[in-house]
C-alpha cells in the first residue's frame, strides 16, 4: 500500500516534472527576457537613481539627493509636472471622446462603413515622424496651410506650435486625429451590443438619450476604460511627437516627463538623475491605473453571465 | 428573459415599418449625419491631402495665398531629387533588412513559442508567470531604458541594429496575450488525438497549431514591422552614425538640413516628398490587410 502509494506519487511528480521542463523550454524567451531586459534592468535602475552616474565614472552613491533634486530644487520639472498632467490628462479624455463619438456614428445605419472606418483609422498608423513633418508643416505660422487659408480670409493667424499657449493643445489636437485605435475598439464593441437591449427598451417608451445613455454607454464602458487605462500608460511616456515637433518649447511648454528624462539621460548624461525621474514616472502611473480600476466598480459595467 | 425577448421582436414589427415612410424630419436627420461623417473624414484625411499635394509644388507654388490645394503643374522630379539629397535608398536599406525583417523574424518566432507554452501547455507555475508577464505590460519604458542602454554600452553594440533587434527574439507580453488568445481557441481534441499518435510538443505546434493560427501570426508579423518602421525614439538612443539610420532619422535629420538651410525653395516639398514615400508603405499594408488589423486590433481590447 504505501509502497503503491509512492510509486503513484512519484509517477505523478515525474510526470509533472516532464511538463514543467517542456513549459519552461517553450516560454525560455520570455523567461529569459524578462530577467535580462525587466529584472535586472528594474533592479540596477532603481539602485542608479540613488547615485550619480555619468557613464564615464563608476556610480557614486548619493542616497535621496536625485528625488529631493528633482522633487524640490530642480526649476525645470516644476514646469515639467504640470505640462504632463495637462498633455496626458485632455490627450487621453479627448480622444477617448473622439473615438467613441466617431465610432457612434459609424455604428448608425451608414452607408460604406468600412470605406469610413478606414479614412478614420488610417492616422493612427502613420509613422511618427511623418506625423510631426506633416503637422509641423500644416501648423507652421508663416508657411502652414490653416494660417495661410486664415491670411486668404484676413483673420489673425494662430501661431500654433510656437506660442507657449497653444502648443500644448495644438498636440492633444494632433493626438486626437490619430485616435484610430480607440475608435476601433469603440466600434467593434457597439457592434456587440445585442439589438434586443434596445428594442426591449423602445419597448418601454424609451428614447434616444435613454438609449444612450443607459444601454450604450454600460455595454461599452470596458471599452472606455480599457481606452483610459492604456491611454493614460502610454501618454505618460509619450516622447517622438512632441520631441520632433516641438523639442520641448517654447519656453518649455511642451517639456514633457519623458522629453526630459531622455534629455537628462542621453544628453547631460545624467543616468541616476534620469532612473529617479524614471521611478517617480512608474509611481505616477501605478497610482493613475489604481485610481482608475477604483472608481472603474462604480461605472464599469461587466455583463451579467447570462450573455454570450 | 426569453419572454420579454420574443416580445420586443414582435412589437419591434412596427417601428421598422413606419420607418420606412419618409418624413422631413427622417431626411433632415439624415442630411445631417451624412454631412457631419462626410466633414470629418475630410478633416482627418485632408493633413495627408496636403502633404501628398505639397510634396509636388514649384517654390511660387509653395509660398501663394491662398493654399494650392491641387499644384498644376505638378512637379513629380521633387521625389527623385527629394531622395537624393540624403542617402535614403541606404536608410531604406537599413530600415528593411538591418530592423524590419530581423524583428518580424525574431516576434514572430519567439511569441509563437511562448504564447504555445502559457496557452495550451499545462505546469506548475504557468498561470503565475503568465500573469506577471501580463504585469510587465504596466511597467513604463523609460524605466528600463537607462540599464538596458548601459548592457548594451558595455557589449560595445550602441551604432548598431542589436540593441533594437535581439529584444525582438525574446517575445513581449502584448503579443504573447494576443497569440494565446488565439491559440486557446483551437479545440483540446486535437492537439490531444496528435499526442496519442505520438508527436512531440514540437510537432504539434508546427503541424496541429501553426496552419490553424495563420492570421494570428500575420497580425504578431504586421504590427512588429510597423513597429520598426514607425520606431523612431529607439534608433535615436542608440543610432548615431548616419550611415546606419533607419528612415526615420533620415526624415527627421532631413528636417534638420532643411531647417538649418533655411525655409526657401523646395525645401518643403522635398519634406512633404520624402514624408509621402515613408507612408506609401504603410499604406499599402493597410489596404492589403484592412480586415487583419482591424480584426487584429479588436482582439486585444476584447480581454481588456
């Protein structure tokens, strides 16, 4: 009996030990990955950002110095911080809103839909520096179409990228136009909306803004959250379009947190600064994502399990 | 539940019906949704517009008020002397067979393999490792960028394509949840009726799986070589030698030329020129492989 029993076990355990080898052989890449290019990178960069490292010398361990630096003498990151909040912030809610209403009036009876879902979608694929060459273009004061449209009417023209004012939106502007991904996503979940949620209630005097508001929007709140989750991890680290088009001006206007990390890091050559300034951009988006799963209970509607 | 449903569809009958009568009001709506959808696609795709169109002016052209919107004559020779005012067939070259293909090569092979192993392979610890795999996804680039730089410094691989590449092969999370999306969707039986006829793991993914998972791949071998094509702020860190750029900084350095040149003459055309030749790539990638992208696309958001 109990020599049955181990047997049985160790037939178990070595059956098992057979799986676990070719599961780790299969998943090596990620593993081995992920140990290269996440962990050790995760670990060094968090013990860089308490020395001084310029690349040339070996690090010098300073302690807190880098986070009281930048948190409280540096001047730059006080223009640095708010300019991120603002980009990210009307980035994301904007063409988040963009998407969803484009997507909404694609998913009415129309006519060459995927003709129009495609016209809509196509900026978001375009290359990055195309973007910024093609809108630096089209912005310019003394060159750009819209301003020279303006001049033909004898309006003022709108110095876009090169006042202080209106650089900031003149890029969440831009990203609105390349709001393709969302829009899709958008599109492809009011697609999955069941028709019989709304004729249930047309049956029940329901109109339009009833609609609208209490199905369409529930069923495709994922969606919406999905949207700001990665929108708002992405528009963090936001780097080739403003670095391209505006190079961080002017006045520093456009100085995002990633325009001056890499600033810091590749330019000054000051790689523990930029690995605290690095952590303290993974805290702010941690912090962001759970405030956004948090409130996401109160909003986010997850369908009841007798569907699909 | 059943109930109200079969009720709805047959009070439904009527609605419909009455619709189908044109009221003034029906119309007006109508007129007015058409023109909205009809403004906005014009103001998403006029930008590419101009830049297609500008990309053929004479200086007069350039400089007239109002905008040209549609240059007659047009001057096509901008695209050739565009090209060669910088060795761009070098940075085409470089783009293509240096990145691009190396990194499709390199995603697609490895994401297959793991997302295999995390989706239809069962050992202890896969769904732990699978959700820190996930987790990676959080984790911001930057934070990894300056230690990842310095490996690579100190393997003397800076000015050239390694530091861009070899990543590739060692899979990433989006497309590992993407692959084994698909992959859990292939029934059980058949990977277990293989088993029993004796094939290896191995055998089962290149016979069983991989002919059923051909769009999958597509979609993983699509967005990695638009990555690369589009990747701009990746070859910047590490590219310095213009020999070795990718298209991207040969635009973007084009730009710089121009700018310190100073505006006149065809400078924007040639801009506009050479712009319109890095689309026209991704444009005809798109309109061979609208229904993969948009299929492609919608996947990774239905888990979200």
């Amino acid at each position: 009996m109990t020599l049955a029993q181990r047997l049985k076990i160790r037939r178990i355990s070595a059956k098992e030990r057979r799986q676990l080898a070719i599961g780790l052989l299969f998943a090596s890449p990620w593993i081995l990955g992920f140990l290269f290019w996440t962990v050790y990178p995760l670990i060094s960069s968090l013990y860089y950002s308490f020395t001084r490292y310029d690349l040339l010398r070996p690090p010098v361990f300073i302690g807190l110095q880098n986070y009281k630096e930048i948190l409280f003498t540096d001047p730059h990151f006080k223009v640095v911080l708010p300019n991120t909040l603002y980009y990210v912030f009307f980035s994301v809610t904007l063409s988040t809103i963009t998407a969803f209403l484009i997507a909404y009036l694609l998913n009415t009876k129309i006519v060459g839909r995927p003709f129009f879902r495609a016209i809509f979608f196509f900026p978001a694929i375009v290359p990055i520096t195309v973007v910024a060459m093609m809108w630096g273009y089209l912005l310019n004061p003394q060159y750009g179409a819209i301003n020279a449209v303006l001049r033909a009417l004898e309006l003022p023209i709108i110095p876009f990228l090169s006042s202080p004012d209106l650089a900031k939106p003149s890029l969440v502007m831009i990203n609105m136009w390349a709001c393709g991904y969302g829009m899709v996503l958008f599109l492809a979940s009011l697609q999955d909306v069941p028709r019989e949620l709304y004729e249930a209630a047309i049956v029940d005097g329901a109109n339009e803004f009833h609609k609208f508001w209490f199905i369409t929007i529930p069923m495709v709140s994922p969606v919406i959250l999905f949207n700001l989750v990665t929108g708002f991890i992405w528009g963090f680290q936001d780097f080739s379009l403003p670095w391209l088009l505006t190079g961080g001006g002017p006045n520093e206007a456009t100085e995002f947190f990633a325009l001056h990390l890499f600033r810091n890091a590749f330019r000054y050559l000051r790689m523990g600064k930029a690995s605290a300034m690095a952590w303290l951009l993974f805290v702010m988006i941690i912090i962001f994502t759970y405030l956004l799963f948090k409130t996401s209970a109160r909003w986010v509607y997850y369908g009841s399990e007798d569907r699909k | 539940m059943d109930k109200s449903l079969s009720l709805a569809s047959k009070v439904s009958e009527q609605p419909r019906s009455s619709k189908k009568k044109i009221t003034p009001l029906g119309v007006l709506g109508y007129v007015v949704k058409y023109s909205i959808i009809l403004l906005l696609s014009v103001s998403f795709i006029l930008p590419l517009y101009w830049m297609a169109m500008s990309a053929l002016k004479i200086p007069e052209q350039v400089f007239q008020i109002p905008p040209i919107w549609f240059p007659v004559p047009a001057r096509w020779v901008n695209y050739i002397e565009a090209w060669q005012v910088d060795e761009f067939s070098l940075f085409l070259f470089n783009t293509i067979f240096r990145y691009c293909i190396p990194v499709v090569i390199g995603t697609v092979v490895s994401n297959t393999l793991v997302a295999y192993s995390f989706g239809r392979l069962k050992w202890p610890g896969r769904d732990v490792l699978f959700a820190i795999c996930l987790m990676t996804m959080m984790i911001p680039g930057q934070v990894t960028m300056v230690p990842v730089f310095i490996i690579f410094k100190h393997l003397g691989w800076v000015n050239s394509f390694k530091p861009l590449v070899i990543p590739s092969f060692f899979a990433g999370a989006y497309n590992i949840f993407l692959l084994r999306q698909f992959f859990r969707t292939i029934p059980e039986e058949l990977s277990d009726s293989a088993r029993i006829d004796g094939a290896n793991e191995f055998q089962i993914l290149a016979y069983v799986i991989l002919p059923l998972v051909k769009p999958a791949l597509a979609v993983v071998a699509l967005f990695s070589f638009m990555g690369a094509w589009n990747d701009y702020m990746g070859p910047l860190i590490y590219i310095n030698q213009s020999k070795l750029f990718p298209i991207s900084l040969g635009l973007a350095s084009l730009s710089a030329t121009l700018n310190q040149v100073g505006i006149k003459g065809l400078a924007y055309p040639y801009l506009m020129a050479v712009s319109t030749i890095v689309t026209i790539p991704i444009i005809l990638i798109f309109f061979f492989a609208q229904r993969t992208f948009i299929e492609g696309i919608a996947l990774t958001g239905m888990k979200g």
